[in-house]
C-alpha cells in the first residue's frame, strides 16, 4: 500500500492528544475525516494502530511500534522541504566567482566576507585570473560572475561598483614625483611600459583613444603582463605606465603614484545573463550593497 504523509500527519497528532477530538481541532479538520483517516491508514497497514474505550484513546503496541518510525518520515519530509526552499532562495549551492588579478587584492575580502555572513551554507570558490580566461569562463559557465574592470564585450553584462582615480606611476625620484595632479599629455615623451597588445584589445582600443586625445603616441620600450610586472619595472626605471590607484597595495616602495586629471577607473560586477539564478543573484545583491556602504577601493 501506499501511506499518504498527510495520514502519517493526522496519526502523529492522535499519538500526541491521544485524543482524536483534540487532535482534530489542532489539525482544524472534522473528527469524523480524521478518523476516517486513521481507519484508511489502520487497514492499509493491517494493524490497529490505537485502541478507542471509555477510558479514552491509546497507542497500541503496533502504533508505539510505528510512531517513531512516522515521525522520522515526517522530519525528513520537514528537513526536505526546508532544503528545496533554501536552495529555490540562494542560500544554498556553490559560486565559482573570478577576480581579474590587479582587482583580487581589494575586492575579494569584502565580497567573500559579505558572502559568508549572509550566506553561511553557500559554497563560494574563487579564482584568481587574467582578463582573457575571466571573460572566457563567464562565457562557458566556468564562472557565474566576475570583478574586473571595463571594457569587456557587448554580450557580458556589467554593473559598476566603485570608481577610482587613475594615476601615472612613476619611478621614485621622477621629476614629476612631487606634483599632486598631473595630465596625460605631461607624459608625451616619456618612456612607457603597458601589457602585451594582444592581452586585451578592448583594453589597448580605450589606450589609444586616451592617447590619442592627449595628443602622443607612447613610446614602448617594454611590455610585461600583469600589474606587479610593470610596477617592478616602473621601480627599475625602465619607463612609466598608467594603473588604478588601488595597485599601490600592491607595490609601495620604487615607484610614486600620481593622480591623472579627470581620469578615474570603473571595477565591474560580469555575468551573463542566460546563467542568471537565485544564487547568483544573491551576489549580485550583496555586491550592490557594498555599493552603498564601502570603499571598496581603499586598500588602494
């Protein structure tokens, strides 16, 4: 036979009463369906599950017999619905999230710290990686989201979490080490150290726009992926370059920021939206409040 988990529900409630009429009123069903009910539920089964006298209602030993097992069903029944709704809200399952490399530094803590407070059950994995392989992933779902920096591409969608300066960095002791603002164009004839063109060409696109209204064509004498490689050659002397304020966290000593006029640089939220569910959502609603709440820059 079949036992229906409402039947096991109504068993439960007379084991608890002992009492069909009390049982009844706790349920807010008729008495006479209740122990239609149990009736349906005693020959499905074979047994009596309680014996009815005037001396009032009893378990019989089948039905101490079955009450554990009938409340066992029931709490898992409990624990399985509490799952599905959890996991239907976001608060349960796994986040593989990816950080471009010069935003790791500052966006990771707040962003995993947050999660974790909120979302103490979701599993949160993150990555560490360069542009190409960032964008990559979001397009494969190796990645629900990203924290990089603009631009990407036209299908990856993007929402703007903090603005900062750009700075020219420079080596220590430059002539224009000491000034609080300087402009692009000042750098004209400067040597410069930048990524490799083919890191990103959305990147080097927006590059050779900004130069171009600055009115020069940077003079490259070396290029080197990644943010820490050009600060240890800016260090060395080797040529200048142009980083978001926040890379001071992560050389300090050598080189000497320098704020550009009315330059400043976007960090980005990047999903795709056909992989759009509850937990990710869940991100990106922890990522709007920290929006509203941090710097999240100032590590920089």
């Amino acid at each position: 036979m079949t036992v229906e988990l409402r039947q096991l529900r109504y068993f439960a409630a007379v084991a608890e009463h002992l009492s069909f009429s009390r049982a009844a009123k706790h349920l807010n069903l008729a008495q006479q369906s209740l122990s239609q009910q149990i009736r349906a539920l005693e020959r499905g089964l074979g047994v009596r599950l309680f014996d009815r006298d005037t001396r009032g209602t009893r378990l019989t030993a089948a039905g101490q017999a079955f009450l554990p097992e009938a409340r066992a069903v029931l709490a898992r029944c409990d624990t399985a619905v509490l799952v599905a709704r959890r996991a239907g809200r976001g608060e349960t399952g796994h986040l593989n999230v990816a950080f471009l490399t010069s935003t790791a530094n500052y966006m990771l803590p707040p962003v995993v710290r947050a999660m974790r407070e909120r979302f103490p059950d979701l599993e949160l994995t993150t990555y560490d990686v360069p542009i190409d392989e960032l964008v990559a992933g979001l397009r494969t779902g190796r990645f629900d989201a990203a924290f990089s920096r603009p631009p990407l591409v036209p299908d990856v969608a993007t929402r703007v979490l903090a603005v900062e300066p750009v700075c020219a960095v420079l080596p220590a002791g430059h002539p224009l080490a000491g000034r609080d603002v300087i402009h692009l164009s000042d750098l004209g004839t400067e040597n410069w150290v930048l990524t490799p063109r083919d890191s990103w060409p959305p990147w080097h696109a927006k590059y050779d726009r900004d130069f171009a209204a600055a009115g020069f064509t940077p003079r490259v004498v070396q290029r080197a992926a990644g943010v820490p490689n050009l600060l240890g050659l800016v260090a060395a002397g080797v040529g200048v370059t142009r980083l978001a304020r926040s890379a001071r966290s992560i050389r300090r000593t050598g080189v000497v920021f320098v704020p550009l006029a009315d330059d400043h640089a976007e960090t980005v939220v990047a999903w795709m939206h056909s992989h759009e569910g509850p937990v990710l959502r869940n991100l990106l609603d922890v990522t709007a409040t920290l929006t509203g709440t941090a710097n999240l820059t100032s590590e920089g």
